[in-house]
C-alpha cells in the first residue's frame, strides 16, 4: 500500500472528518469558555467596585456554558463523570439564575 491508498483508506474510515480542524474547533470553544469567564469576572469585580452591586446575571450565563458543555459530553460520550458533573453544574446554573431574577426584582422594588 502506497502513501495516497492508506490516505484515501483512512479518510474514508474518518468519513472526510478533518481531525485537525475537530481538535481546533474543541480548542476554540475551550478558550472562548475561559475568556468569557475572565471578561464576567473583570465586569463582575469592576461593577462591585464602582456601583456597590452584585451582578448575578453574569455568572449565570457563565454556569449555564459549563452546564451544558459538560452535560453535552458527558451524554455524548457516555462518560458517566461529565453527566454528573454536568448535572451539578445544571443545579448551580438553576440556583444562579434564580439569585440573579430575585436580585433584579429587588432592584425594582418588587420584592
């Protein structure tokens, strides 16, 4: 078997899936994850700083991403340690959208 017989029988097996560009895009998604976090935490800190308020709403977006990046993988791969944690992740996301619509509706005196 020659280099083109093995590369065509290997793409064939990988259905023209290019790995590289798979791995680049799971890359991507991790640090767009990371950075998105960094960026709440700065508008987090920055907003207790100024305003004097707590911004929940930023960290509930941020717990939801978690939730179901690992919720997805863990179904996906069956992976039985990702479910869970995804599934505490889906419960700190709950608590966390909760705390951000209660101290919103506190904000304009509804409670």
């Amino acid at each position: 078997m020659n280099k083109e017989e093995i590369l065509e029988k290997a793409q064939k097996e990988n259905k023209n899936i290019d790995l590289v560009e798979l791995e680049i895009d799971r890359k991507a998604g991790d640090l767009a994850a990371f950075i998105s976090t960094m960026v709440c935490f700065i508008l987090y800190v920055a907003e207790n700083m100024i305003c004097h308020t707590r911004n929940y709403s930023l960290w509930s977006v941020i717990v939801t991403l978690i939730a179901v990046i690992n919720l997805y993988k863990g179904v996906k791969l069956k992976d039985k340690k990702k479910t869970t944690l995804g599934i505490m992740w889906v419960i700190i996301s709950v608590v966390s959208i909760a705390t951000a619509v209660i101290t919103l509706l506190k904000t304009a005196g509804v409670m």
